[in-house]
C-alpha cells in the first residue's frame, strides 16, 4: 500500500495512520477492499428492505465487529443506529442509514482503487 493511499485515508477521516500500521499496511489494504467490497452489505439492505429485521440485525452486528477491527472511523455508530432502526422497525431510517454508509464504502473504494475515478 503506497503512503499516499494511507494518507487519503486519514485525510478523509476513514481511519488513522497508527491504526493502519498497527494491522500492517498491505495487509490493512487488503482487508479494507475486501470489507467494502463485501456482499453482506447488499444483504443488509434486502434484509431492510424486506423487513427480516432479525436477519438485519444479525448483519449489522457481524459488519459492525469488521468495521472494529478495521478501526473504520464512523462505520461502527452508523451500524449500531442501524441496529436501533431494526428492533424498532424503522424501514426509511434505516435505509438512510445504509446510503450514507454506501457513500462512506465508495469513498474508500475511490482511495483504495485510484484506477475506478
């Protein structure tokens, strides 16, 4: 992983320098891509979307125990909202939610993947 990209990164307030050096650079950019790039995040929204919220709860939590790992500045309180917004049935909150989240993922994917832009 280039300086640079670990600089975007920290720019953009996704995550810090130490955490990435704590995980290891290559290793953190190789878990990163395959976090946002993750299918369980257009389950999450089916889930939503359909009203399994059992189903998006479970989700939600198992994303948001990534998204700690990863030290994924912001991610983790959106996920816990989202969880609030399944127990309590909030489709549309929910779902807000979740693009917010899809914004931060292609925000990160842009850093992540200069070739995409």
């Amino acid at each position: 992983m280039q300086k640079k990209i670990t600089d975007k990164l920290e720019a953009a307030g996704i995550c810090s320098a130490i955490d990435i050096k704590e995980l290891g650079e290559e290793k953190y950019a190789e878990e990163l891509k395959k976090f946002i790039s993750s299918f369980d995040f257009m389950r999450l929204g089916q889930a939503i979307s359909t009203g399994k919220w059992q189903t998006a709860t479970n989700l939600a939590a198992q994303i948001e125990e990534e998204a700690k790992t990863l030290k994924i500045k912001g991610l983790t309180e959106q996920l816990k909202k989202i969880r609030i917004c399944c127990l309590k049935k909030e489709k549309e909150t929910a779902k807000q939610i979740l693009a917010a989240i899809t914004i931060k993922r292609t925000q990160i994917r842009k850093i992540t993947n200069p070739e995409i832009n």
